[in-house]
C-alpha cells in the first residue's frame, strides 16, 4: 500500500510538469467518458432497469393482435371468458384505456383519468400511501363514483392534505369520492400519465347478451415459474376460441401475443436507444484511442529516464507498476471530469427530450452511473496505459537518439484506422439520420398548413353522457367559430391529419357498387381510415378535389348519405372506373351499422398515418344535425377538432374561441396551436435522435483530427534531422510536407475503408429508424467518407507544412 501512494504521488507530480499533456488527455478523457457516462444515463431505464414492480419479470401485456387495432387487446366479453377459464396466471387484470377528464370543482382544470379494472393495483402489487384500492363493488356500472389520486396531483391540487381520502370532488361534472392515493413511482404500464384512476366498470351482462363489450387491454402476473413461452401454450385454446368467434375474414390475421410490461414501454425506443449507446461509446473509444496516442508520445520521451532507472535496479514490474499507475491517476482525473460533463449533458438532453421517449424525463447522474463512470475510467485507463508500460526499458536508450520503433509504430497505426473507422461510421450514422428528418420534415402533405389554426377539446363521456347534449354543443361552436373576427374559413373533425385518423375499418366491411367482394383469401383487404368533419374542412385545409363536390350544407339534411373518398381508395372500391356518383354500402355488425352512402367527390391523398407514413385509403363523412349521426355510434365522438383559415395569430383566435366556449362550457379546458406546429411536433422524436447522433459524429470527427495531428506532430518531432538533412540536399517544402503527410494518409484511407464496410454491416439496423432514403445511400456513405478524409488530412497537413519551414541548421543540431 505504502508503495502504491508513492506511485500515485509521483505520478502526480509527473503530470504536474507536463501541464499541456495532462491537460489535453483529461479534456479528451472527460469528454468520452462523460457522453457515455450521460447516455447510460438517459437509457438506463430502457435498456437495464427492471419495471417499478415487485416482481415485475412476472408481469406481462396479453392479448390478440389485428391490423385494425393498435397493440394487443381483447374485447370485455373474451375478456371475461377468459378471465374465468384461465389457469396461467395468478392474477389477471384489464384496463379500458386513459381519456382526458376534467377536474371541475375551482380552477377547472383537465387531467388525465385511467379507467381499470378493481383488481389492478392487486395484479402488479401496487399499495396506496393512502386510503385504499377500490373495490369490486364499486366497479360496476351503477356503482357511486370514486377515483384514487396520482401522489403528483395529490400534492399539486391537494397540498398533500392527508384528510383529502373521503372528500368529494366533481369528476367530468359528477360527485366522485376520493378512496385514496396512488405511491410517487406509480407508473402505468403504458407509461400513459395517469392523474386519476376510476374503476372502468364492464358490464357483465354482455356475456349472456352474447355483446362484444368494449376493447380493453390485459395484463397478468405469470405463476412463479412459468415462462412465457409456457404461458403462451396454456392460453392457446382460449385463443383459438377467439379466433373462431370473429368474422371468417379476419381469422387469418389474428395472433396471440404475450409480452413482458418491459417491451410493452420501450419495443419502440430500444433500437433507437441501443444506437445512441453505441455512438456514446464510439467516442469513448476515439477518446481512448487519442488519450493512447499522447501517452505513446510521451513514452518516447521517457525512454531514457526509464532506463537510468533500470540500470539503477527498477525492476521491470516496478516500472510496470509506475507507468500504470500514472495512466490510472490521468483516467481517473478524466472520469471526474467527465462526471461534471455528463450531469451537463444529461439535463440539457431531458429538457431538449419530446414526449413521448420513455423515462428520459426520470435521467439522472445518480450513484449507479457515478460507479459506472469509475469502471470506465479504470478500463480506459487499462486500455491506454497497458501497452506503454509493458515495454522493456533499454539501457541502449542511454547513449541513443529518441527513435520510434516499429512495434510503437504499428501500435499508432492501428489507433488511426481504428479511430478513423469509427468516425466514419458514426458520420454516415448521423448524415443518414439527417437525410431523413429533412425527408420527413419536406414530405408532401397534401394540405396547406399555413394559416390554419388548430383547436382539440374533448366532452367528457361523464360530463356528456347524452348524446344530445354533445350535438347542441357543437352546433353551437360551430356557429360561433364563424363569428370570430378575422376567421374566413371554419370546420370540425374528429381528427387531422397527418396524425392517424381517429376511426379505422377493415376494406371488407365497405362494399362497392358493381363490384365482388372480397374473396376469403383476400382476408380483411387492409385497413382503411374515415373522418366525419363539416362541409368547409376541405376548404380550410387546402384538400385539392379531382372530381365532382365536396360536401355543401344540404348534405347534412336526414336523408341525405354522401361520401367523399380520396384517390387511393376510389382506384381501390373501383378499379379502371370513376367512383362519382356510385354507392358504397358500409356494413360494421359488431355496431349493427349498415348503411349505403353514394360517392359525391374524389380528393388528393393526404397524409393520413403519421409522418413517415404512406397516404393510405380514406373516406368522410359528413356531420349532420342530429343526434343518430354515424358519428356518435363510436366512442371517440367526444374528441373534437376545430380548424380554421384566419387572417389572426393563434394567441388571439385561441382567446377569442375560449371566450366563445366560455358561454357554453366555462370548466371545459381546449389546446390551441397551429396546424403547422401540430406537423412540426411530430418530427420531435426523429429531430432528437438525428441532432443527438450528429453531435456524438462531430465530437469523434475532431478527435480524430486532433489524434491525427498528435501522431504526425510526433513523427515530425522524431524525424527532424532527417527533415533538416532533406532540406539541406535540396528539398522543396512541397515535397517534404507531401513526405510526411503520405506516411499517414495510408493508414487513413484503411481505416476510411475500414469504417464503409462497418457502416455497410451496421446498415440494416438502422433501416427502422430512417424514411425515404437507404441505410446503404452510396451518396451520404461517400459524403461522410470525403468529409473525415478532408478533416483528418487536414489533421496531417498542418504539423507537416510546419515541418517543411524548418531551418536545417537547427535541425542538423537536433537530437
């Protein structure tokens, strides 16, 4: 111990007298070790925390998967049956989903309400800090209103008043009595923030009724021991049961799924997270690589002082000790440093985060990332500091000049290619994710998005359990929509695009005038998407019509059935014919709908499945002025959108419409923005990774330099003699610095090639993440090879044309 302070002072003091190279190498070191540091950080919930469950391996998503909904679920009666049939877990819980509520007592104010089943906090082993769960009694349909607080809203709205369980609030407009409230690190197992949940109270009698019930999504906790793999095996006969039970064109396109709460969150985020490691990674070793470099250089330097102190009786694991020891003293100064530079990046990054990334809102330097910063200081240490020490100090060293030998030399030479590889890989990494942002961000939309002014509000099923009630309401906005000065155009929908449409069918259930229907080997045809909306949606959104009309007042009258399709499902109902003027009959049992609406106008494709997406089929309809409307057979009939076109900002319209709403519903909360600002956020997630991939490249393009402009300094410094002695013969500049920066470009042009071919492997996995360009693009893969090839050349230049002014006499005196 007493031997290992004495190295550990001495190597300190080493540093002390180099102050540029210990500088440089601890800049180098804290920035690879903080961005890996900060990424872990951001991914650790991802990728290598377990889910805040006790025994949350056990926990899992079940359900049926179908093209026409999205995620595994099960319909409440299925849900039932096979509640009551199943053996594989040992507990079994559903939940209809989460919907805006509105708190409404003082401050109105919208929340977001989960509705499961009383069994839930039982089947993940969740217990309220306060009051208690609800029980089955309560979750009924009859039953009196109650709800459980998230501990955020308890002590937001409450002030953490204990007394809270038991009062009475105004939930949606009903009296809800408080049970209790809900542990700090509840999570939901859709990481759907949840403020409130409410029993969702399935009727049961829809299982004799032979009724379909609502979707709902399942979760269970496997018994000890099973695998899911088993679990899968033990529901199969219920789920052959399911599959019988539907329609025979669907049965093709069912599948069991059983999936751990684990994927459930993050199947979407791993592949994106996994490459944001990696380019965090690919810097930390470029870092290494150039931390290697330096101390190699500075190993030269050191050669004699090493073998005045063999010759004086070091051993040679004494001096083993030493020079580790001094690389372990700069990795661990590095990793402090970089512990500063990732709790920095960390919070810029969660303030920079888009929703919808899981738990990257939760990142923080805590001591589990703090040790890991310490394991990779050690291993970097490890990495550079290995190779120097474990060479044999000469005492020929004594009477010779500083030379670089060959095993030194090849040693840099592969720090280069390995260096140079990586920064290509990580370049064409974050050129192809810039490629593709601009591709989303330039996509044709098939709508104007300028000028038009966005406003999303929902009539709680609670608040507005009357259909009636939710029809005089919007009659009214509409009218008073129109009345706000500077508005010229105004419309409603249930959804816009490009964001997926609110109602989807399967092509099946349309049928076509004059046309077969689908055979059974066809299946369900696809799934189309439907938007009820009123007769100036069109106008404002800038829809271009190819044929006939779009709708006009009269075709909201009761007898009145018009449809309005856009190309691709007119070309689809009916092919080689125009769709103008036909009738399409649409059939939905499972929502005793059958009715025949006849085809007025066929508009441009719009952007219908979310940026990125294609145009996919899609057909309106119009909302009438009455209370059978198609519309309100469905669920979703409570989320309103509003558009207009108008001449005003959207600060002023969205006072202007909340003064409006104000006489109708002054509880009633409404999100304003503007179309082109609704588009914009869904480039968010895309946007984050390409601007997070971008960084890490350029940090490991200029480290590269830097490490390539140490390597030809170093051979400048080494060779100054035999430059002198070239200029002395009569070598032009020129030639001299073409001397020098040839014996390294070699090496750059391998690792170059190097990093194409590991960019050409990598390809594959990063095609998910990109839209309308190739991982394997030739252009972006050669731009980002000329661009390292330019900067790490440069790297070389400048040190050589240094070299080439010097004065041969200096040089000839040099040793």
């Amino acid at each position: 111990m007493k031997g290992l302070a004495q190295d550990v002072r001495y190597a300190v003091r080493q540093l002390r007298k180099r102050p540029g190279f210990a500088s440089v190498a601890v800049i180098t070191l804290g920035l690879g070790i903080g961005a890996t540091t900060a990424m872990f950080s951001l991914v650790d919930r991802i990728l290598f925390r377990s889910v805040p469950y006790p025994a949350g391996d056990q926990l899992v998503s079940v359900g049926v998967t179908a093209p026409i909904i999205d995620g595994e679920f099960l319909f409440a009666r299925s849900y039932m049956t096979w509640r009551e049939r199943q053996t594989a877990f040992a507990g079994f819980t559903s939940s209809t989903g989460v919907s805006d509520c509105d708190l409404s007592d003082e401050n109105p104010v919208r929340v977001s309400c989960g509705a499961v089943e009383s069994t839930f906090l039982t089947t993940f082993k969740i217990q309220p800090v306060l009051g208690r769960n609800f029980t089955r009694d309560e979750d009924r349909p009859l039953a009196a209103k109650v709800a459980l607080l998230s501990y955020g809203l308890w002590q937001s709205r409450f002030g953490g008043d204990r007394g809270v369980v038991g009062r009475s609030i105004s939930l949606d407009g009903q009296p809800t009595r408080i049970v209790g409230v809900l542990p700090g690190d509840f999570e939901f197992p859709t990481l759907a923030h949840v403020s409130v949940l409410v029993p969702e109270a399935l009727d049961e009698s829809i299982v004799p009724r032979n009724l379909m019930g609502p979707v709902v999504r399942v979760f269970g906790r496997m018994r000890s021991g099973k695998s899911i793999t088993q679990t899968k095996a033990e529901l199969e006969t219920l789920f052959q049961d399911f599959v019988q039970s539907a329609p025979p064109p669907f049965r093709k396109v069912l599948r069991l799924q059983v999936r751990t709460i684990r994927d459930l969150q993050v199947h979407e985020a791993r592949r994106t997270a996994w490459l944001l490691l990696a380019s965090a990674g690919a810097v930390f070793l470029i870092a290494c690589a150039n931390v290697a470099n330096l101390v190699l250089s500075q190993g030269v330097g050191r050669k004699k002082e090493f073998a005045v102190r063999a010759v004086v009786g070091a051993g040679r694991g004494r001096l083993f000790r030493q020079r580790l020891t001094e690389s372990m003293v700069l990795a661990l100064a590095g990793g402090l440093a970089g512990c500063g530079l990732a709790v920095v990046i960390v919070r810029l990054f969660v303030v920079l985060s888009p929703a919808g990334i899981p738990h990257v809102s939760e990142a923080s330097v805590d001591g589990r990332v703090l040790l890991l910063a310490v394991i990779v200081s050690m291993i970097s240490g490890v990495v550079f500091g290995t190779a120097p020490a474990l060479e044999k100090p000469s005492t020929e060293m004594l009477v010779m000049a500083n030379t670089l030998g060959a095993r030194r030399s090849a040693l840099r030479q592969l720090l280069i290619v390995t260096q140079v590889g990586m920064a290509v890989v990580l370049l064409s990494g974050a050129l192809l994710l810039v490629q593709s942002l601009r591709n989303l961000q330039t996509q044709p939309l098939g709508m104007n998005t300028q000028n038009v002014l966005v406003a999303k509000l929902s009539l709680g099923q609670r608040k507005y359990p009357d259909v009636a009630k939710r029809l005089a309401f919007l009659e009214v906005l509409e009218r008073k929509m129109k009345q706000i000065p500077g508005v010229s155009a105004a419309a409603l929908s249930d959804s816009l695009p490009p964001a997926e449409p609110a109602h989807t069918m399967p092509l099946i259930a349309l049928e076509a005038e004059g046309q077969a229907p689908l055979s059974a080997s066809e299946g369900i045809g696809g799934v189309i998407g439907w938007r009820a909306v009123t007769p100036e949606y069109f106008s404002v959104l800038g829809i271009q019509l190819l044929r006939g009309r779009t709708f006009a007042e009269q075709d909201r009258s009761p007898n009145s059935n018009a449809m309005v399709v856009n190309e691709i499902l007119g070309k689809r109902l009916f092919p080689g014919q125009d769709p103008v003027g036909k009738i399409v009959r649409l059939r939905a049992d499972d929502q005793h709908i059958d009715f025949a609406f006849t085809v007025i106008g066929i508009t441009a494709d719009t952007q219908n499945q979310g940026l990125g997406g294609r145009a996919g089929p899609e057909y309106y309809v119009v909302r009438k002025h009455r209370d059978d409307d198609i519309v309100f057979r469905y669920p979703e009939s409570q989320h309103v959108s509003v558009v207009a076109r108008a001449a005003i900002d959207s600060q002023t319209w969205g006072t202007e419409l909340r003064n409006a709403m104000a006489t109708l519903d002054p509880t009633l909360p409404v999100e304003v923005s503007t179309l082109g600002q609704s588009v914009a956020r869904l480039a968010d997630r895309p946007r984050y990774l390409a601007a997070s991939l971008l960084q890490f490249a350029i940090a490991g393009l200029l480290l590269t330099a830097v490490g390539i402009y140490g390597v030809v300094s170093l051979l400048v410094t080494q060779r100054t003699q035999e430059i002198g002695i070239r200029v002395a013969l009569g070598a032009t500049p020129g030639s001299v610095t073409r001397l020098m920066v040839l014996r390294t470009s070699m090496w750059i042009g391998v690792g170059a090639l190097g990093g194409v071919l590991g960019a050409l492997l990598a390809a594959h996995w990063m095609g998910s993440l990109l839209f309308g360009i190739a991982p394997t693009d030739p252009k972006t893969l050669t731009a980002a090879t000329f661009l390292l090839l330019s900067v790490a050349l440069l790297g070389a230049w400048i040190p050589a044309r240094r070299a080439a002014k010097v004065d041969p006499v200096v040089a000839l005196r040099y040793e």
